[in-house]
C-alpha cells in the first residue's frame, strides 16, 4: 500500500501551504481512517455537520517553569503568536519509532530489496536516511508529535483558534529519546460583532418541519417480511419464475473482450449455497434473466454486467462486464407472512403486533425528529452567518479545513476504486489548488461558522462534561466490538464527541433564543 507515499507527497510536494499544520496530519490517525472509511465511517462523519468544530481551542493557564513554553511573540495587531516549545524525549522517541515503522512499512509496500536484508525485514534508521533522506524522516516526526505539540501550546495561557505551524523544527538537532526544541506559530482569537437587532438572540428562520413518512414505514414492514419470508421447494421439473428463490453455487470471473472467461473475481462476487431471489433489477444486469427457466441440476454460465457504484463493497467490480458458471442447487417459491400476530412472534419472543407496529412507527419518526432538527439547525446556521463580523479569518485555519477535506476526497476516491498511484497523481501542488479554489466558498461557512459555535459556547458557558464523552465513546466501542472491529483512537474520537455534542448544546440554546416558522409538508393518508 502506497498510502505513506500519499501523505508524504501531500506533505513534501505542497508543503508552503501545508506548512506541516498541528494534528493535520497525524499518520497514525490519517492510517487508520484510511482503512476504517471503507467501513461507512467516512459517509458518517461527512453528514455530522460539525462545522469544523474541533479547530477551536481555549487555552487556560500559565506557568513559568523549566520546559514551559514560550511567548517569543504575542502580536494582536496580525493576530499571530510565536512560541518556542520543548517536547521530553518519551515523546520524541515514541514518534520516531512510529516514523520508522511507516517508512519501513512503506520500504515493504513498494517491493524494495536491501542488500544484507530478508524481503520485509526491519531496516535500521541509517538505511531508511538512504532511501527516503534523512530529512524527511526526522520532519515526519513532526507531523507524529502534533497532539504533544499541542498539549504544550495548551500551557500558554492564550485563546488561540486553529492548529498552530511549525515554523522551525530543527531537524538538523532532533535525536530520538532527547528533548527537543522548536518554533510553532498560532493564530490568536478573533473578535465577533453579532449585528441582529439583538445580537445572536432573536434570530427569524423559517424551516420545513419533518413529518411521519408513510412510504417508509411500508417499505420497513416490507422488508421485515422479506426477512421471515416462506419458501417452499417445488417438484423435480420445475423451471423458476420471477419472484422465486434459486440456490446456486457461483463462480464469477472477468469476460475477456472476445466473450471468453478472464480472471476470477474477488471472493466477494462468487459462493456456495447462495440464494438468489429472482426480481429485476435487485442483481448485475442479465443475471436473474439467466437464472429465469432454470431447473434444478442445470449448470449454465451467464454474461452480467456489474451495476455502476461510485462507493462501498462492489465499487471496484462498478460498470465491469463478467462471466458466472452457476450450478442451481435448488428452486423455491416464495410467500410473504401476514403483517399479524404471528409475523411478531417469529420477530421476538413474546411480541406482539401492536408491540411491532409500535417499534417500526418509533423508528419513523425518530427519522423525521432527525429531519426537523437539520432543517432547524441549517435554517438558524444560515441566519447566523449572515449577521456575524468577524475580524479576521485566520488563512491556516482555511487552509487546514482544505487540506482535510482534500484528504477525504481521496479516501472516497480509493473508496470508489482507485489505486494508490492513481492518488499520488492527484496530490500535485496543481490539482490541490484548484481543489482550494473551488472549494472555498463553502470551507469559508465551514470555518466561520465553527468559530462562531465556540464564540457562543464561551458566551453562554456551554461545556460538554467528561462523563458525557465517556457514555458516548463507551457506546462506540461496544459497536466497533460487535461489529468486529478495533476500537477508534480514544483521543481524536473524544474530540469528534465533544464537537458533536457542543454543536448540539449551542444549536439547542440558539433555537430557544429564536423565532422558528414551521412550514409543513402535505402528509399522505395512511395506507390502510
């Protein structure tokens, strides 16, 4: 995996604007997104709405100590402070050895052969200096230490906004296990003018309210009988029909440009014992009409063309023609339960159908509450902008917005399948500032209205305590767990859960200070 290449190409090739931003690229953290994303992660934290809360932070004491920071530089008129910080050698040694590791990692990915080492053995720092320069290694080390970096700037005493720069890191005098000394400059805290009649209180939005969304409650006691749906196996000489259910036994492989079988294809696309239910269009295209007719025993080999999928498992087969040999195991005919009492009781134990219908209505308006709450929050978030002034916008924090947002954008490229080289290619100086140039109208709202959430959180004294981030991370663990997963890196997902539940609490306190007008939407008639 080139993923390494990728960040140091981001990192490296565009580093005048990255200007290695605190935390921005935290490999470790950027690692395990990268594998976690193709898990739903990615569309999960692209729909939170946070507004880039987590940039914000509030900085509250001061001493004056050996190996405290300190203020070279405190200048309000550019809203810049410079300081110099020592970091202790635990840290310096942890994240050398994490940089190692990933170089080492990456020297593995890309086939590299040393003299004197086995394939994928452990090379020493001196040969990793070799292959990638000793600069880069060391520097990547700077990258590694972001949180460190920044729990020292947190002893200064200022109210800064965004990740601070690394300005000097010395790699010339950096050693693994020593303290290390090095320049970081922050922007300082803005001010803000709020001009509504009132300031922020009072605001007048109008927002379309969710209602109860009969479609979707069919569609869910469909699919609940779908899943307790009655097969029954039908007589030798049999041909199946639209609506039945075929067990087979597949093997799919890549069609040649002349008709013939290719390679195989991932494991995914074939299996034993697998049952089909022949609808239109729920498959590859020309699949369920090759199964049409089939008698059990049959073997036939059928022509199918993958749907297109720009995301998610499958997208790497997307639009790709293939070849099936099918070995029909079995063909049923399929019944779909009543919605009654009986249905229940084959869903739980002792529950009944006022019981069921009852959960699946909860389902659906919990749907709809979400709904009303979003439209609440972009109608207040809209209002909210445009009656703020704020003095200054600090260009790093833009630009840290833009570089993780360009990130994510080439997590869902890999998600949509493409390969690791084809993302170097995208990581030229040339593409990442067109991408800055499109997308600055909307990091610009992001960015503001981020610090405006934290402007207000400060004003109202609206805090977010530990035992509500435990509950909530406590929560995300037990789901990694069952889902098979590792749990998420404790520090970066407590962050995301305060700037979840901040955003939640100021939204909250906002809608109580404003005039909300609700427009309805016309709401069907229940199907009876």
């Amino acid at each position: 995996m080139l993923f390494l290449q990728l960040v140091i190409s981001i990192l490296f090739a565009c580093q005048v604007s990255f200007s290695y931003g605190l935390k921005s690229y935290n490999i470790v953290r950027a690692n395990n997104y990268y594998k976690n994303s193709l898990k739903s992660s990615s569309s999960e934290i692209k729909h939170r709405y946070h507004y880039g809360i987590s940039h914000f932070t509030t900085l509250m004491s001061s001493k004056s100590v050996d190996n405290e920071p300190t203020i070279l530089n405190n200048d309000k008129n550019s809203g810049i402070a410079t300081l110099k910080i020592t970091l202790d050698g635990d840290a310096t040694s942890k994240a050398f050895n994490q940089a190692c590791e990933l170089f080492n990692n990456e020297v593995k990915s890309r086939g590299y052969k040393v003299p004197g080492f086995r394939p994928g053995a452990k090379l020493p720092p001196m040969y990793l200096y070799e292959i990638f320069g000793e600069d880069k290694v060391k520097l990547f080390c700077g990258t590694l230490l972001g949180g460190d970096i920044q729990d020292q700037c947190e002893k200064t005493g200022l109210m800064f906004v965004g990740r601070g720069r690394i300005m000097q890191f010395n790699e010339d005098s950096f050693e693994a296990g020593k303290p290390h000394t090095l320049t970081v400059e922050c922007d300082l805290w803005p001010e803000f003018t709020y001009n509504g009649p009132n300031g922020y209180k009072g605001l007048a939005v109008t927002a379309t309210k969710g209602t109860f969304d009969i479609d979707k409650y069919e569609q869910v006691k469909k699919s609940i009988q779908e899943r307790y749906k009655i097969l029954t196996p039908t007589p030798m000489g049999y041909s199946a029909n639209i609506g039945d259910v075929v067990t087979i036994n597949m093997k799919g492989y890549e069609k040649k440009s002349d008709g013939s079988k290719g390679s195989p294809l991932p494991a995914i696309a074939s299996g034993d014992n697998v049952d089909v239910i022949l609808e239109k269009g729920k498959f590859m295209e020309g699949f369920v009409e090759g199964l049409t007719g089939a008698l059990v025993g049959d073997k036939r080999n059928i022509n199918v063309k993958f749907p297109t999928r720009p995301s998610g498992p499958g997208a790497a087969l997307s639009g790709k023609e293939a070849v099936f040999d099918v070995d029909v195991i079995a063909v049923k005919t399929k019944t779909l339960p009543e919605w009654n009492e009986e249905l229940a009781a084959r869903v739980r134990d002792g529950l009944t159908l006022v019981e069921m219908d009852k959960e699946v209505r909860a389902a659906i308006e919990g749907e709809s509450q979400s709904t009303t709450e979003n439209a609440r929050n972009e109608a207040l978030a809209n209002a909210l902008v445009s009656i703020t002034t704020i003095s200054r916008i600090p260009d790093s924090l833009m630009e840290e917005n833009t570089q993780q947002r360009f990130q994510n954008m080439l997590m869902e490229f890999k998600e949509q399948g493409s390969t690791e080289e084809q993302l170097v290619e995208m990581t030229t100086p040339e593409n990442y500032n067109k991408y800055k140039e499109i997308s600055r109208p909307n990091v610009e709202k992001v960015v503001k209205l981020g610090m405006i959430f934290r402007d207000l959180a400060e004003k109202e004294n609206i805090s977010v305590s530990p035992d509500e981030i435990k509950e909530q991370y406590d929560m995300i663990c037990v789901q990694a767990k069952q889902r098979g997963e590792a749990p998420p890196d404790e520090r970066n997902a407590r962050d995301e859960i305060e700037n979840i539940l901040l955003k939640k609490k100021v939204f909250d306190k906002l809608a109580s200070y404003s005039t909300i007008t609700w427009k309805e939407v016309e709401i069907e008639k229940e199907k009876k």
